[in-house]
C-alpha cells in the first residue's frame, strides 16, 4: 500500500446545510475527563430526525482525506470524526457501514466506514482481526511510507495534551472521540465497535442504537480504477483510407458505442482532418457518445475523424479513425481484380504502372473534363529568382528526380538535372535497451526538469537505470558509457546540470539530496550530499554561471507530516572541487501548505534577462478551480516576488510546467515558461507559452492541446526556424510548433512521434546539437517501454545541418520564369482518354492547391470512353469526369 496524500474534497451537509471543518475535532460540546485547557470539541452533532450527506465540494467547506492506494484500490479516509451523537443503526439502515454508492464532484465512491476489529488483541496493541484498516492505516501495522506511527504516549489509553499535540493525532484526529467502525464486537448481534478516543489503539463496544456526543462517524470513500476504455466502435460513418464512405448529411452525426462495462463514459475528443489538404480542421472534446459536425465542408474531399473514448477516471482509450468523403457517390470500376501473395507489398500506379478505367457506356459527346484529386498536391518552392533553366528550391513535398515536370502559367517543364544542396546530419538510434524488465526501468522521474546537457560532441544524459546514472553518448557514433553511477535506487526525483566542463547531477532519496559532480576534462567524480529534513516530492535545479551557484528548489514535506513547503537551496561551486558543497541560503519560497495549494515548481538560470537572478515560478491556488503564477526572483539572498504573474483557471494539482533559458541565437536569448493545464470551465486542455527577450515583458500564447494531457515541455531554437516547441502527451504522442520570432504565432502541430503505452512521468528531453538549422527532428531523446516484449530502450532522434541551407537546383529543359517563393507545382499525372480507336487530345486547363484538371477533345461525337492515368509518387484519391 502507498500513501497518497492529503486531498480535500467532498462536502458535509446536516438537513441540507454546508458544515465547516472542525477546528476542535474532540468529543462534540465537552472534552475528555478534566482535560479542559484546549476547550470543548466543536465536531457539530446530528440533529434529532435529521440528514448527514455528502455532497459536491463547497467552497470553504471541503473535508479532508487521507488518501491510500492499494494497486488498483484508492481507499480515502476522513481525517476528523465529522457527526456525533450518531448511532451504528442510522447509518445501516443507509447502507452507510458497509457500502453505497456516492458521487461527488461528478467521481463514483463507494461510501462506508472502516473496518476496526471485533476483540482486544491479547498479543499486540489493537484488534483482531488484525487486518482491520484501524490497525493496518492509523496504527500504520503495514508499515507505510510516508504515514506515522503511534509513539508510546499514543498507545497509553488516558488522553494526554501531548498525544492530542502529537504528529500521530495531528494527521488522525482520534484524542477525544471514537469512530464507529464495520464490525459488531465480539460477534454480538447489538453490540458495534469503536476505535480512537483514549489512545491510537482503543476500543470500545456500545449499543448498536446508541448515541453520544463522545463517538460518530468517520467516513471512507473507495474507488476501484477501472480497466480503461476499449478502442470506441465507431457506427456511422464506417470507412477506411482506402473505402470511405461517402455522406453528405446536414449536419453529419459520428456516432460511436462506449466500451467499457466496468467504467462510466465521461468524454470523447474528437480530431477531424481534410485529408484533400492535409490539414486539421477541428480539434473538439464532446460531453457525447455522438459529435456534430455542423461547420461547413468541401465538397469531394476526404475527411478522417479520430476519436477516443474516456471515463470518469480519467482513463482513455485507443484511437479509433473512421474516413468518409464528403459529395454524392457515383462509382466507376477503376480496375479489375488482383491476386497477391500474403505480406507482399501491393505494387500501386504511383511507381509507374498503370491505372486504367474500364470502359463506360455514355451519351455522344464530343468532350471530357477529367479532375485527379491526388492526395498531396506538390510542389517545388522557388529559393531565388531566375529566369534560366535553373530553379533553385527550398523546400519540396517530394524529392524531385530526373523525368519529374513542372506546370506553371500552363508551361510545362521537364526536370532535366539535379543539384544537391547542403546535406542534413541524420541520427535515428537506439542509445540503450533493456529488455525483460518492467515499466519504467529507464526512466526520467517525475520531476520535469532538465536531465541533458551537450559539450564538445558528447551529450550526457541523467536516467534512472536500476540507480540514477549519468551516460555520456557520442553524437556521431551513439557510442555510450557510464561516467557517473549514484547509489540512489529511487527513480522519482533527480536533474542534471551542465556548464563549461562540468556536470552536477542532484537526487534525492528520503530526506537527503545527493550530489555528484562530474569533471569531464579530469574524468574525475566527487559525490557529497546533505540532509533537508524533508522527504522530497518534486525538485528542479538550475546553475548560475556568473555567480557560480547552483539553486535546488524543492516541494517537500517532513517525515509523517502531511503538509508541503517548497524552499530552496543556493550552494556555492566556486571550487568545484571541494569535498562538500557550502550551502549559502536555505530559502522558504510558499510556507506549509496542504498538498494541493501550490503546483510543482520550476527552476531556472535567467543569465542578463532577468538580471542573472535565479527564478523560480510555480501555480498557487486563488480561488477554488482558479490559480495565479508565481514568479520569484532570487540573487545573493534577494528576493523578488510576482504573486500574479498569470492567472490560469485551473486547480495548481492539474497544472505542469517548466521553464527553461534558450541560449543566443543571432545575440538574441530568452527565457521560456511554458504551462499545460486543465481548464476547468470548459474542459479543456490547454498550453500557455510565456517568452520573454532581453528587453520588454512576456510574449504569451495559448494553444489547445494536440493530444488530451500533456506532461513533457520544451523549447529550442535553430537560425533558420526560430522558436521550435515540442509537447508530449500522456498518450505519448511528441509534437512540434514553430515561430520565426518571440512575438510570433505558433504554427499549427506537427506530430514528430507516436510512442507506444503511456505515461504521467517524463519521458521526453532536449539534445541540443546547436545547428544552423534542424530538419523534421529537433534533438530528441525519449524513453519508451513496449508492454508486449517488457522491453525499455532510451533513444535519440534528430536531422540538424550545421550550415545555412543552401537551395537545393533542378535543371529544366528550358528557361522558366520564376520568383523567389513562388509555389510552382508538380505534374504528377498522365492521362490518356480514348474512344474506340480515336485519342482524345489533353490540355492541362486548371491547376489548383487541391486538383489537376484536364480538357479532353476528340474529332468527333463519341459514347465510350476509356481514361487511363499513370502517375508519379503520388496518391490519387479521388477521379472525377463529366462529358459535354
């Protein structure tokens, strides 16, 4: 069993009124024995034939739980007693002992109270059975993490102001009040048990009918995780890439069917694409097993839809995809039949065969129009102005080859040469495997700050692999070895920084950090560590190169407390050499705090931007659903605060972040926040980017998310694109924006990778090869983890060039006229329209970003026609003609 947490949640109402938190959780209107000093216990009682319910959250009325997780079991205890002068009877005969269903803010729970044994357990202090949830959770017999043990004073059974002020009771409220548990004492048909009030471990038995200020009721809450979503059957429209179907409804309803008997349907994003254009049309969460499409489509284009299905738990399924072309279909059969081996590859007319239809029976007509809607419509962009044979390009959506033409003005150009331009550098290579292993054996924590750091051709990257390790890697070979292996065996909670020849790498294990710093010239490791008196839940560090300090932020809490603080450390590296490192300020950033005020922080070294102060930046709670950023700015025990850097609306426990220095480029550096959040008003997930240069405010931008949650963020730059940003969601898909300035628009998604599985931890870091420009892939090194062969491998991905991008030139058959950007296209089509024995002559008329069109004549009237395409490396999806 794991300790969660403390969470708040969930609302007590007495005949139909909100009931405020306890502040003297003890026997209600008295105290115990002669113990009078603190006061009389403020627990309210239950009126005479009223209602006890738990309701949504009320805002200021939130009750507190203890939160355990047993596997797929949540188990949420009350920490407080919250009614008394309540008897066992009244809340059986609600189903309240030993379970009913309760929903609270839109969450099923099953409701009852804990089990607490039935008799005095004559061998140890407690109960027995002795797996009754008194003694396994409050007593902590199971020995979890996280969670306090009585002390000796607790287990005395007569109250004492030190067991009420003790850590033991400060968690569990049981000074002074019994809690009504499961089990009838000692198997007696009228007789219930109680646990708390005298010390940790009492007991006591009294009437099932019975009432008293001095004992009441202690609510559970239990939730079972569900098996996620099974990939959504989709009902209509039903259609492949290579079937759609074909509608033309107003409006056109996707309807699917939810999957997942032991789960309760909560949402369905949605994500159209116009497959003609190839682009992203509409990206939408419907509250719906149907979504509407109500926004208005092209006519003879190819539509795909994916969706996915998720429940109240908040667990999605696998993308389902469904294709429809939008028109009236009319079919010709385009070619008879064919016969291939199993797992051949089946050859298609785009290398050159041929695609022919079928004769047809028409009217006499002299003419033919003939559409092709390919489904990528090249082109060639033009670099530089030319009126040669020479063209000049940039960029192409297809490699260009010798016998390729070009149409533009209605010319038609045939590509007679090819000249290459500036080579891109391409790595695709698996760094390290490990196979027969389960999930997360190479890890990168949860902690999402930086775990890479490049000098002179070597990239070194921070992973937990068995033991947090530090692997150098070359970046032209992938060759690899260990240069630093800590005896930290907790995967959770580690970052690495580089500057100069230097590494240091921070983890934390139980209340101490541990650091290793590497001399990469030296090839010498010193390790050092010191206590915090914390246990670590979160941290991030960043270096300060002109004051050569090192800051480590940290959310923690003490050992058995359950409330948080996020301080920070600054420790001097002036002598990087020296045998410990001298802490020079331990800062109190948010004081204690329960677990959900304050989201996880982010580091980092703003060098002049920020006037080579360290920041720090984390959400804090405002309001209930709403969060304000935190800015701190922090230099030689100075410190500066923004509260209100930001407002998101968004609970900071369902807020990410990450900050981030991007280095020159072109003399021109900045700094990066970048923040992924629920909004909680529409459902929504969300990205917020706040860039800031060496002059002026924050640019910000925000970006619905490209896929549900997202959990890796960061930021590079190259010379030739700008700003590159890359997200990575919990479904593990890796996407990439681009803008040309910091007071630029992000362009639209690109989907670099699909993973396999999921993940709420990172999985995602930046290499940097500090190119002129980067192609497809920025840097990239992720982890990933297939399921069915238990195998985990780190891998490293990028196309970079380390010149400017010189144009890359095709030679013409003759000279064209062209400027530079102009968009000249392909043409990637042969026709061939006969009838009979005559063939028609064909005219390209009409060359558009979505179709080629043709004009067929013959001589004479003709019926039949037969039409015949060959084409060059390109999809032909659609063939529309008419005859006049």
């Amino acid at each position: 069993m794991e300790y969660i947490g403390i969470e708040k949640f969930g609302t007590l109402f007495l005949n139909n009124i909100a009931q405020s938190r306890s502040s003297r959780p003890w026997w209600s209107n008295n105290y115990p024995g002669t113990l009078s000093e603190r006061g009389k216990g403020t627990i309210p009682t239950l009126p005479s034939d009223g209602t006890v319910q738990l309701r949504d959250t009320q805002r200021g009325s939130e009750i507190q739980w203890i939160h355990i997780a047993d596997k797929s079991k949540h188990i949420y205890i009350s920490d407080q007693v919250l009614v008394t002068k309540i008897s066992w009877n009244y809340l059986n005969e609600r189903n309240m002992i030993y379970g009913t269903p309760v929903t609270i803010d839109g969450k099923k729970y099953k409701l009852r109270v804990p089990t607490g044994g039935e008799a005095k357990n004559t061998n140890n202090p407690g109960t027995i059975p002795t797996d009754n949830e008194w003694d396994t959770l409050v007593q902590n017999t199971a020995n979890i993490i996280g969670l306090p043990k009585p002390t000796t004073e607790d287990l005395i059974n007569n109250n004492t102001y030190g067991q009420l002020d003790g850590a033991h009771n400060q968690l569990w409220n049981w000074w002074g009040v019994s809690t009504i548990c499961q089990e009838l004492s000692n198997n007696s048909v009228d007789t219930k048990m109680t646990r708390g009030d005298s010390s940790a471990v009492g007991f006591t038995g009294y009437a099932t009918s019975y009432v008293k200020e001095a004992f009441g009721w202690r609510p559970v809450l239990e939730y079972i995780e569900t098996d996620p979503p099974e990939k959504p059957e989709i009902i209509y429209p039903v259609g492949t890439n290579e079937k759609p179907e074909v509608v033309m409804d107003d409006p056109i309803i996707i309807k699917t069917e939810f999957n997942n008997p032991s789960g309760e349907f909560n949402t369905m994003p949605v994500r159209v694409m116009d497959m003609t254009t190839d682009a992203e049309i509409k990206y939408a969460i419907s509250s719906s097993l149907d979504y509407w499409i109500t926004y208005p489509l092209i006519l003879g284009h190819l539509y795909r839809v994916s969706l996915s299905h998720i429940n109240t738990a908040k667990q999605e399924s696998e993308v389902a995809t469904t294709y429809f072309i939008y028109g009236q279909l009319n079919k010709y059969k385009l070619s008879e039949p064919i016969t291939v081996k199993q797992y051949d590859k089946l050859k298609s007319y785009t290398g050159g065969e041929t695609l022919e239809m079928k004769p047809q029976t028409f009217p006499e007509t002299e003419n033919s129009k003939v559409r092709l809607v390919p489904k990528t419509m090249n082109s060639i962009q033009a670099g530089k102005t030319t009126t040669t044979k020479e063209l000049e390009f940039t960029t192409a959506t297809k490699t260009p080859v010798i016998g390729d033409r070009l149409i533009k003005d209605n010319e038609i150009y045939s590509v007679a040469g090819l000249e290459q331009g500036v080579a891109y550098t391409n790595i695709d290579k698996t760094v390290l495997t490990r196979t027969s292993v389960g999930v997360g054996k190479l890890a990168f924590g949860n902690s999402l700050g930086s775990k890479t750091y490049t000098y002179k051709g070597k990239f070194y990257v921070a992973i937990y692999d068995e033991k947090v390790k530090v692997f150098e890697i070359d970046m032209a070979t992938g060759d690899y070895s260990a240069v630093m292996v800590t005896d930290i065996t907790s995967e959770k909670n580690f970052s690495l920084v580089g500057f100069d020849d230097k590494l240091v790498l921070v983890a934390s294990e139980g209340t101490s950090l541990t650091f290793a710093r590497f001399d990469i010239t030296k090839r010498q490791t010193r390790y050092s560590s010191i206590g915090t008196g914390h246990n670590t839940r979160y941290l991030d560090m960043a270096y300060n190169n002109d004051t050569k300090q090192l800051g480590v932020v940290l959310k923690a809490s003490k050992p058995g407390e359950t409330t948080y603080i996020i301080t920070a450390y600054r420790f001097s590296l002036t002598d990087f050499e020296t045998p410990n490192m001298a802490v020079l300020e331990n800062k109190t950033i948010e004081d204690y705090h329960i677990l959900d005020q304050t989201s996880n922080p982010t580091i980092c070294y703003t060098h002049s931007i920020d006037n080579n102060s360290i920041n720090i930046v984390y959400a804090k709670e405002t309001s209930y659903l709403a969060s304000s950023l935190v800015e701190v700015k922090w230099k030689d025990g100075s410190v500066t605060v923004d509260n209100n850097l930001w407002n998101i609306p968004s609970k900071p426990n369902d807020i990410k972040m990450h900050e981030q220095y991007i280095s020159d480029v072109d003399n021109k550096p900045s700094k990066a926040i970048l923040v992924a959040y629920r909004n909680t008003s529409s459902n929504t997930e969300m990205i917020i980017t706040l860039l800031k240069g060496s002059s002026g405010g924050y640019v910000v931008r925000k970006l619905a998310s490209p896929d549900y949650t997202v959990v890796d963020m960061r930021i590079t730059r190259d010379r030739e694109h700008g700003y590159i940003l890359l997200l990575r969601s919990y479904n593990n898909g890796i996407f990439k924006y681009t803008t040309k300035t910091l007071n630029g628009s992000w362009s639209t998604p690109e989907r670099l990778l699909a993973l396999s599985g999921t993940s709420s931890e990172q999985v995602l870091d930046i290499a940097e090869f500090n190119p002129y420009a980067y192609g497809t892939y920025p840097g990239i090194i992720y982890t990933e983890y297939n399921t069915t062969e238990q195998k985990a491998t780190l891998n490293l991905k990028s196309d970079y060039t380390m010149e400017k991008p010189k144009a890359n030139k095709v030679i013409l058959d003759k000279p064209i006229t062209a400027q530079t950007g102009d968009k000249i296209k392909f043409l990637d089509y042969d026709i061939e329209v006969k009838a009979g024995e005559e063939t028609a002559t064909i005219t390209p008329t009409d060359i558009t970003n979505d179709y080629y069109e043709y004009e067929a004549e013959f001589e004479k009237k003709q019926e039949e026609r037969k039409v015949t395409v060959v084409g060059r490396n390109s999809k032909l999806t659609t063939l529309y003609y008419y005859n006049y």
